[in-house]
C-alpha cells in the first residue's frame, strides 16, 4: 500500500534530493566542452552542466541562440565562451581544444552532442546525405574525443560522453545514414573506454528518445 505524502513533504524531499544532487554531484571548477550546445538537447545539456558548477565552452555551426544561451548560464553564475565552426573541417577538433584551453585554461568534460539527420526512403537515398551525416554524426565525434583524450591523458582525468540514441540499438526506416552513425558512436564509445580507463579517463554514451526538439 502506497504512502501519501503532504504537500510540505514533497517539497522538502525535492529539496533535499536537489541538494544531494549539487553535494554529491557538483562539478565546481570544471569546464565541459558542448558541440552543439546553442539548441535543443545541447543547450538543455550545457545549461545542466552549468547548474552542476561547471563552466561551458560551446563549439556550434552559426550562431543562433547565442545570446539566449549566453543569458541561461550565465544566469547560473557560469562562463560561457562560444566559437563558430564546422565540425566537419579537417584538422578542426585539435583548433577547437586549442581555442576551450586557452580562453578557459583548461578543460574536464567533453560532450559530443553536435548531430544532423537526413530524412528519405531507402530507394531514394543520396551520397551527399550519407556523407554529410556520417560527417558530424561519427567523424566529428572520433576526432573530438581523440583531440580531448590526448589533453585528458596528460592530465590523468577526464570525461567523454556521447550522444547516442535509440537508433544505437534498433534500425529506423527513412534514416540508414543516422541508424548507422549512431550504432557507430556506440562502438566508438566502448572502444574509447577500454583504452583510455589506464589514463583516468571515462568514456560513456547516453541513449535519448524522442524529445521534441526543433530538430
């Protein structure tokens, strides 16, 4: 038999799960590195990371929601700094950790959210939609992590963690490009991890669903 629970004891068990959360959970004096963290799941990730005590450098393709984002963490008492660049260009992971090191002077977390997805029926599929989404969905990721994992390594200490999704596990109709990216970063992730755990450093994947998004 279940055990309600007033008003006043539902509020203060939030309240103590809220500061278990930022005690045990707190990341003060961290700097996470968010591709993609000006919109949808990538700002709700790099504004959670900045409520958890982190600091937030954000790597995006333009600059919408630049501002909106900058007003969310910064409201949380964080930096954010932000550089505009394709993910996809060659050479431009080892650019981008370069660029998070020198303006935040160091770096802890990266979290490779940046994704695309291309939408057709099987038949009808294009080289240049498989190209382009193979391109930010697994190739960004490989070299980001490696770009991150060398520094991490030097430091004995940090965190990767990818963005996966339902389709790392299931095929999706109409999506053979992004079914096959995201399957990628499950494996690219399991690789990561079983070598570079001697190095201190822990590399994960979550699995979203369906959130509705502007994507």
């Amino acid at each position: 038999m279940a055990i309600e629970q007033s008003p006043e004891e539902i509020k203060q068990h939030e309240a103590e799960l809220d500061h278990f959360k930022m005690t045990q959970f707190h990341l003060d004096g961290k700097v996470a590195i968010v591709t993609g963290g000006n919109t949808g799941l990538g700002q709700g990730y790099a504004v959670a990371l900045a409520e958890a005590g982190a600091d937030i450098f954000i790597p995006t393709y333009g600059k919408a929601e630049w501002d909106n984002t900058r007003r969310l963490i910064e409201k949380r008492g964080r930096k954010v700094e932000f550089m505009d660049v394709n993910l996809t260009e060659p050479g431009i992971s080892d650019k981008i950790i370069a660029e998070a090191v020198g303006k935040m002077g160091h770096i802890d977390i990266l979290v490779n959210n940046a994704g695309t997805i291309r939408r057709n029926p099987l038949l009808e599929s294009k080289d240049k939609d498989w190209d382009d989404v193979i391109g930010i969905n697994l190739t960004a990721v490989y070299h980001m992590s490696l770009s991150a994992a060398k520094v991490f390594a030097k430091q004995k200490s940090g965190k990767i963690i990818n963005i996966g999704s339902m389709l790392s596990f299931q095929g999706g109709k109409f999506i053979p490009s992004y079914t096959a990216a995201k399957h990628g970063v499950a494996g690219l992730t399991k690789a990561f991890a079983s070598e570079l755990g001697a190095y201190n450093i822990q590399v994960n994947a979550i699995a979203p669903g369906y959130i509705k998004t502007a994507n």
